[in-house]
C-alpha cells in the first residue's frame, strides 16, 4: 500500500468535487452532481477537502458545537484511506467509496448510533466492502503520511474560491474553469430538476462580477438520518457553519 499520493495522472474530467464525507451538504449535493452527470455524461474528479484539517488551528471547544471536533476527525480518518486507495487503485473507485460512505451514514434511520461507530476500523471495513475495494485499506485510518496529501488537496479548493467558504468545493472544467461553494442545498433535487439547477448555478458562478448569493436560513437537511423528508420542513438559521444556538457561547 503506498503512502506517496500525487495530482498527477487525473485525466480529463470535466467536474472536480471536494468532499469531506462527514458534512450533511456536501453529501446531499454529491447526489446531486451525481444525476447531472448521469444525464449529461460530464466525468467527476471526486477529491478530497478536509474540515478537520482547515480548523487544525482553531479551538474546537470555543468555536464549534461539542459534537463537531469527533465529526470532523472521523472525517480526516476516513479520507486517508481513500487518499490511500487513489494512491495504489488510481481515481476510478473514488465515486463508489463517496457513494459508501454517505449511505452507511446519511442513509441510516433516525436514532441510528451510527455516530458512535463512524470511521472506527469495522465500520471503515464495511465502506470498503461496499465499494468494492479491498477492506485491508482500512489500515490507513491513522496514517497521517497522507494528511499532508489531504491538506495540499484541501488548499487547492480554496486557492480557488477564497477560504471564507466550506464544504463543497466544486470546480467546473477545471482546473481553470470557474470554482465555487456549494451550492448548499437540504435535499436532492429530482431528475428533472438536476441540470436546470446545474444550468442555473454554473450560469451564475461563471458571470465574472459574482461574489456571493447567501440566506442564513435553511431547511433541515433532508436526510434519513435526521428525520428523512418532510412536506414543510423546519427552519434553521446558520452562521459560520453551524446553527445559531448551538455553541456554548451562544447561550
């Protein structure tokens, strides 16, 4: 198993997508980039952004909900082994192991105590058998050779759109084409809805006068592990990443 992980070799892809496997949204947008591509034969690069990496500096206990520092790190845990896998398979199974991870977590019912289990060597072993790629690939949980992989990866996204952003990243035609956040969005569009909302972003994004088009308030993500979807979703107001209400500071 090799620990050198390199940019180079990553073909032609017309999408790149950086995900870090334990944010809610760039789960539920992976899912939607996926329909765009199955629609349009665009090629997904999925690469890698760390969250526990970019706040490596920042006090968790003061700046973050208390659950957000093990999230993160389970996050960073999971994204070594497949900076492994990328480094000995190549790019190929990237897709099937973004699509693994997030149905073992996101997928699961309400009340799950997947939490508990996130990224610990059986449920990283059950990611890797669903993928279809070796469960020695596991071994690579605690490896952090490859955080400096991770980290260089994660620069690279924002020396694209400028570090005031989070999780995803997305850049169309890269690497010079136009990058962005997001879009943040709490539930997956329908088929028909994917490329109009593709269209309609990456017509936005690429006008070269836009900065930014934000609301704070957003409906709970629409996934199964948090309720699944609901006909009038509950509202939620977020600043810098996480609910109003939900620091210690806060209260």
């Amino acid at each position: 198993m090799s620990n050198v992980g390199t940019d180079a070799g990553s073909g032609s892809y017309d999408i790149e997508f950086f995900w870090d496997p334990v944010c809610p949204f760039a789960w539920i947008t992976s899912r939607w980039v996926v329909k765009v591509a199955e629609q349009t034969g665009y090629r997904v690069d999925w690469r890698f952004i760390s969250l526990r990496l970019l706040n490596k500096d920042k006090d968790y206990a003061a700046e973050f909900p208390p659950e957000y520092e093990r999230g993160h790190t389970a996050g960073l845990r999971f994204l070594r082994v497949a900076a492994a896998v990328r480094a000995d398979l190549g790019r190929e199974p990237m897709g099937a192991l973004v699509t693994a991870y997030g149905e073992s977590f996101w997928d699961q019912p309400e009340g799950s105590t997947i939490h508990e289990r996130l990224s610990t060597t059986e449920h990283t072993r059950e990611v890797l058998e669903a993928a279809g790629v070796s469960t020695d690939y596991a071994s690579a949980l605690d490896d952090t050779s490859f955080d400096k992989l991770l980290d260089d990866e994660s620069e690279l996204a924002l020396s694209r759109t400028g570090r005031d952003v989070g999780t995803p990243i997305i850049t169309f035609q890269p690497p010079d084409g136009v990058s962005f956040f997001g879009p943040v969005i709490s539930r997956v569009p329908s088929d028909e809805e994917s490329v109009m909302l593709w269209e309609a972003v990456t017509t936005l994004a690429a006008f070269p006068g836009f900065a930014e088009m934000k609301r704070s308030m957003r409906e709970v993500p629409q996934l199964n592990l948090l309720g699944g979807e609901t006909a009038e979703p509950e509202q939620e107001d977020w600043t810098g990443g996480h609910r109003v209400g939900h620091l210690a500071s806060d209260k």
